[in-house]
C-alpha cells in the first residue's frame, strides 16, 4: 500500500489542514482515509505521521473498513488501521 499527506480544507473552521490518504495494493487512486489522521496543522507533522501510518502497514498492519463492509477498492472511505 502506498500513503501520501494532501492538503485539505476544513469547513468548520475555515482553514487549510493536511491529511493522509492511502491506496490499496490493486487501487488506481488514493481513496482510504485513515480516522485521525486527517487534521494536521502544518505538512511537517502530516509528513512524519504518514512515515509512522506507512511502518505500520509495511509490518504487517492492516485497514480495517465498516462493518457494513467496503464500499470498494478505488471508492472512497474512512478506514482505521489495526496493528498486527
């Protein structure tokens, strides 16, 4: 799986924050949003969470989605991420 930070914009408060996405091996787009992770003040800290997020699913963590199941590969969605 590949993770990558983007810039996001939040509504509530009217200010750009950054975020993490996720592709799923097999994906074409990076459409899994980790919960949590979504409202980072500055790239540096968005940065350094998505090497952490990125050591997690390289050791064998996963995504865990809804339990009403996924809403599909290249759809997109909230997901947590479960340690091995």
């Amino acid at each position: 799986m590949k993770v990558r930070t983007q810039k996001n914009f939040n509504r509530r408060t009217c200010e750009i924050v950054f975020g993490i996405s996720i592709m799923p091996d097999g994906g074409r787009r990076f459409c899994k949003y980790p919960i949590g992770h979504q409202e980072y003040r500055d790239y540096s800290q968005a940065y350094q969470a998505m090497k952490d997020v990125q050591k997690i699913l390289d050791d064998g963590g996963r995504l865990v989605y809804s339990p009403k199941g996924s809403a599909g590969i290249n759809k997109n969605e909230y997901v947590k991420i479960e340690l091995a």
